[in-house]
C-alpha cells in the first residue's frame, strides 16, 4: 500500500475529503484508519458490529478526477448477506470490513458511522416572532344530519367553521375526508380540525381532525438546506417555541462538496439529480423522526414545514434538474414561493397532509436562504450601511440601508467547514476552534470542542482524554491562520517562514515550503496537527471569493467602507472578528461594529413558519433586492487577486491597524535553508 502511489486505485472518503492510494484487496476499513478517516468500529473488523457502515458511490466525479466503476469493491460476501438477512443494511450500504478495494472509488462515511458525530452549530436564536402562524386548531360543533335536509358531514363542518369561526371556502385531502364521519360521530357532533390558511388567498385547508376537543399542540418544521448540514428546528405553532434542534451532514456532498460539483455531477451522470434528491429527501425525513422523538411528540403532529435553501439545494429538493444553474445566464425554474404538499416531495416523517412552504429566491445564485437572512436582518429598513455574509461552502452576501438592497453569491468552496485542509475535518468534539500563538516564543496554545479549557491549563489533558484531539475545524483554521500572520509566522502574501527565518522549530519543512505544527499527538498514538502551505492556500482562496463579493457590492454601492458587518450563518457564528478581519474575509470596520447574528437563514425560517405575514412580506422584500452576479463582473477577478494577500494588497485597514501591528515579514520560496532570511519590504 502507498498513500500516493498512483499505480494502486484511489479511495476518496466523503465528507473528510481524506483521500489515497491502496493495493487491490485492502479492506475499505484499513484505509479509512491508514488515512485518519472517522470509521467506527467496534468488533475489529470481524463483521459483527455493524458500525463500519459506509455508502460506495459511482459514476463520474470531475471533481475528484475519477470515474468509479460499478465493480470498484469486491462483491458482497456471506458476513454482509448474513448481517443483512438477520438485521438489515439500509439500500446501498456496505460494511466497510469486509468491501475491499478493486479501483478507484468514491465512499462517503455516514453520521451514525462516525466516531465523532459531527456538532452542527445551527441553534436557534432567541428571536421574538410575531405568531401569526398558518395552521390552528379549531374546536366546532357541528350540526347532526337531517333527512330532510340533504347535506353531507363535510358541507355541515364547513357551515359550522363559517358560523363559528368565520372560515369560508373549506377544502380536505381524501385520507382526512376518510375518516371524518368516524370523528364526527365519536365526538358527538363536535371535533376539532387543524385548519391551514393559504397566505395568498382566503381559502382553508383541513389538515387533521380530532374527535371532541383535541387538547395537543401542532408543530412546525423550520430548515435550513444548505449545502454541507441539514439543520431543522421543530417549532410550536402555539407560541413559536423551540422544542428541539438537530442537524446533520447533507448527504449530497459524496456527490461533490460544492454546489458546481453536483451541478457537474447531475450534467454527467443520467439520472443523477434523482440520486442528489432522494438523498436529501431521505435525510430530512430521518431529522424529522429524530426531532419528533427528543421532543416526545408523534410526526403527525408536524403539521407545516417551511424550507429555506440556496437555488442548487432548492431544485434538487423540488426533485428538478439544476443544469441550467450551471451556465450562464443561471435561470431558475422558478423564483417565486411555492406552498406544496408534503407528499409532493416524498416528506413521509410528518402529517400526511402536512403543507411545506419554500421561500422564494432572489435570483440564480442568490437563493432562499439569502431571502430568510433579508427577513432576519432587514438590511432595507437600517439606517446606516450594514454589510451581512451568511459565511458557509457558497457564501451569501447582502449589503443595503433604507435606500437599496443589494446581494450576491460568492463560491468560497468548503475551504470554512474545515474541507480541503490537511488536518481539517468537520466540528465535532476534539477539533480545535481556538488558536493563540504567542507572537515572542512562536508557541501555540488552543481549546478544542467539547472543553472549555485551553490546551495550557492544568486539567486539559483529563478533560479531553475522551474526545481526543482530532483535527481542526473552520473556525480553528482562520484563528490559526490569522495568528499565524500576527506572530510573524506568515507573511502577507501568504508564505511562511523556515525555522531559521522565524526562530522556531516548530516550522517544519515540507519540499520547498514549510508547515507549522500546532498539535503533536504521536507518543499518545493520536495524530500530527499542522498547517501546511497547502492549508493556507485554500483558506486565501476562499477568504479572497468572500472579499471579492463584498467589495463588487461596494462598488455597485458606490462607498469604501461600511458602518457595520453581520456575519450569520453557523459557521458565522463562531468566527472571531478580529480574526476574520486580520486573515481579509471582511472589509475593515470598527470591531465593535462586528457582530453575529447566528443562524439568521434559521431564524428567517422560523418567522415564515411562524407568521403568514413575514411570507408576504419576503416575497415582496426579495423583488426589491438588486442582484450583482459574481460571475460576469469583470472587477471580481480583479477584487479577488488584490485580496489574496493577507489581509490585502491594496485596501487600507485602518481600524484593524489601531489594534493590531501585523509584522512587516516577507519569506522566500526556496527549501529549507534560510538564503531568505527575513527582509523588510520594498
């Protein structure tokens, strides 16, 4: 076995983004644990836990550069038959003990089967909501049938809500209808209905029906879609409060961890935005069954849910094919809200006659996600100039006042989420979120998730003797980072210096560049923790398209500066502002006018599931707001490589620089020897 021997087939594991070479035969477990991946197991490989569970996947991948056969691993075996007969192996799912390797292969590890479940920070805010929710509960007595007036049970219940109620025009799905004249006649002549108001018209909908008077409350489902986690927050529609959050990995990233890679995806494999929308269907109804039970509530108490989503997750949710995303001028099939029925997108772990509602999109890489956080954040209705990104794999970005509202998509690619970094992997218990280098001994110090002590207290080494150290994720690799440039470490370009031109050791050449070790767990048998120039690499590519977007909405503007910047999103929600500024993610402003809003896409949801009135008012906010498109302007290129420096080439800092003296370093390219050594710019 090699890991970059190329003669050997490629395995790729999904959502680590861990990859290598491996000899034919080599089981799918061996490699997940030559590589660090996180693949539990419990028996050791003997077939009999079943925790190594992983999903192979096949057919092209551009993004990783191969193309999986359908005979890439041997054929099932007689431990898998036997497991699968006697307990059952959800569709497409192998153990990964016993699938060896035979090519190339793409295998994506599930939640369940990860030893650190992954943390999605998409808690909901404490947001006050006006209720003014779709679906109530109506207690009504209804009139017994007479043979001298001719009328059915259902006529005489919509009498009785228009005389009671003041509800007019009452329709009822078939499997409601079924079973109406058994509760009308267990009540006595009374029941009690959840009844749904369309916003756009006065037309009711039945929903469910009690005999006599239902004392039980109805619930919402609010969720957020977006391209790494799924979060959802089951929400009561009698007083909006949340009664349980949960998230988990969308599972479209084995198709591709971007939204270009699924749309390639789809474009290059028949049928595969059927694969992409099964997958996220199957997934959102396993949240809602997770959600119902933390809750203690039956799913035919779910009664609405509202989603809010990025226009690539918005079609392949709908179950339609998201090429034309792909190319310019990036037409949606629609832009408008959509209020569905449950059953219409498979949604089978809710009411069965439950309503879904879709916020509407802004424009084609603008979505309904940057719809909820308009909602959220009302940039139209601040007086002074407020920028918002919504930081995640693709970026959304609004910048407005009382005057206009402008946005626009920018592709940060998955760099944030702790992807496509050597030791990155997603948040969950033992990645480091926090960094501190100390700018004179150039030592590190950090807290992991899952402890509130930093790695210099006493008690730290107890305190995570459990989760281990296991890697960094987003917000750990940005202080990283940015503290690596505050200590002399980095230069602006993004170079880092050799032990000889820093003065530490713990520079550590690698061919022609060098990486910084932050954490070494080998004498534990735990991993090697470092950031390699590869890792900064990816993270100025990202930080420079999020910069990039923010200054083509300046220049539309016509302004340089911004009075105050939100950053939102889960991932948001953890960045330092300090941090941020120093790496070049966000345009200078004063740190105290840098705040949070958390998940404001979440919390856009909640309101519309909660307020009939906040649907109408997004979709007559989202027609006002002007779209910039990234893609076509000439400047983004422009804005873009002027923001690969750290924190810029060319666009002053002014309130980062009456805080924080960044060091006036510069590093050559040459290997280890120090011919370089430090210089001052020129």
């Amino acid at each position: 076995m090699s890991f970059d021997n190329p003669q050997y087939p490629l395995v790729i594991f999904t959502p680590s983004g861990k990859r290598g070479h491996f000899a034919a035969g080599t089981p799918i477990l061996t490699a997940a644990r030559q590589l660090g991946v996180d693949l539990d197991s419990v028996c050791g490989g003997r077939g009999i836990c079943s925790k190594c569970q992983i999903t192979p996947s096949y057919g092209e991948f551009p993004k990783h550069g191969v193309t999986v056969a359908e005979n890439a691993l041997t054929d099932w075996n007689s431990v898998e038959e036997r497991y699968d007969r006697i307990r059952g192996l959800p569709k497409g799912r192998r153990l990964g003990c016993q699938a060896c390797v035979q090519g190339d292969v793409v295998i994506d590890v599930p939640p369940e089967s990860q030893v650190h479940r992954q943390v999605v920070r998409k808690a909901a805010s404490d947001r006050a909501i006006v209720m003014d929710p779709a679906t109530h509960l109506y207690y009504v007595e209804v009139t017994e049938p007479d043979m001298h007036e001719p009328t059915g049970d259902f006529e005489r219940l919509g009498f009785a809500l228009r005389d009671q109620w003041n509800v007019d025009r009452v329709t009822a799905p078939l499997p409601v209808m079924r079973r109406l004249q058994g509760a009308l006649r267990k009540g006595n002549w009374t029941v009690t209905v959840a009844l749904h108001k369309g916003h756009r018209d006065d037309s009711h909908r039945i929903l469910d029906i009690w005999p006599g008077f239902h004392e039980g409350r109805i619930y919402g489902l609010a969720i957020d879609l977006g391209s790494t986690t799924i979060a959802a927050h089951l929400t009561d529609l009698r007083n909006g409060t949340v009664k349980a959050s949960a998230g988990v990995m969308n599972p479209q990233i084995r198709f591709g961890e971007d939204l270009m890679s699924r749309v390639s995806y789809a474009m290059m494999n028949p049928g595969g935005d059927v694969e992409m929308t099964t997958a996220v269907r199957e997934a959102i109804n396993a949240l809602s069954v997770e959600l119902a039970n933390e809750a203690g509530i039956e799913p035919r108490d779910i009664m609405e849910v509202v989603f809010v989503c990025n226009p690539v997750m918005h079609h392949l949710l709908l179950g339609i094919d998201p090429v034309e995303l792909g190319q310019a001028p990036f037409a949606l099939a629609t832009s408008n809200s959509l209020s569905l029925d449950a059953t219409e997108l498979n949604l089978t772990s809710t009411n069965p006659a439950a309503r879904v509602f879709v916020l509407p999109c802004i424009a084609g890489h603008v979505g309904a996600d940057a719809a909820a956080v308009a909602l959220s954040e009302q940039p139209g209705k601040s007086e002074d100039l407020v920028l918002i990104v919504d930081v995640g794999t693709n970026a959304e970005i609004l910048l407005g006042n009382t005057t206009r509202v402008l946005a626009c998509s920018s592709p940060t690619g998955p760099a944030f989420e702790g992807a496509q970094i050597s030791s990155g992997q997603r948040a969950a218990p033992g990645a480091i979120e926090r960094v501190e280098i100390d700018p004179v001994s150039k030592e590190p110090r950090f807290r992991v998730i899952g402890c509130d002590l930093w790695s210099d207290d006493p008690g730290f080494a107890a305190a995570t003797a459990t989760t281990g150290i296991t890697g960094i994720c987003g917000s750990g690799i940005i202080e990283a980072v940015a503290e690596l440039r505050m200590a002399g470490l980095l230069d602006p370009r993004g170079l880092m210096g050799s032990a000889g031109q820093t003065g530490t050791a713990r520079m550590i050449p690698e061919g022609r560049t060098h990486s910084y070790l932050l954490h070494d767990g080998s004498a534990t048998g735990g991993p090697v923790i470092t950031v390699t120039q590869g890792d900064i690499r990816a993270i100025q590519l990202a930080k420079s398209a999020l910069y990039a977007g923010a200054r083509l909405l300046m220049d539309e503007m016509g302004v340089d500066q911004v009075d105050r910047v939100t950053l939102a999103g889960a991932f948001g929600a953890h960045i330092s502002p300090k941090h941020a500024m120093v790496l070049g993610m966000i345009p200078d402003a004063p740190l105290d006018k840098v705040t949070s809003a958390g998940n404001a896409a979440g919390t856009g949801a909640r309101m519309a599931l909660c307020s009939v009135a906040a649907r109408t008012e997004i979709e007559s906010t989202v027609r006002q707001i002007h779209k910039v498109e990234t893609a076509i302007e000439p400047r983004f290129q422009e804005h873009f490589v002027n923001a690969n420096a750290i924190p810029h080439a060319t666009d002053p800092f002014p309130n980062l620089a009456a805080i924080v003296t960044l060091p006036d370093v510069s590093f050559n390219t040459g290997g280890g020897n120090d011919a370089g050594r430090r210089r001052r710019r020129t």
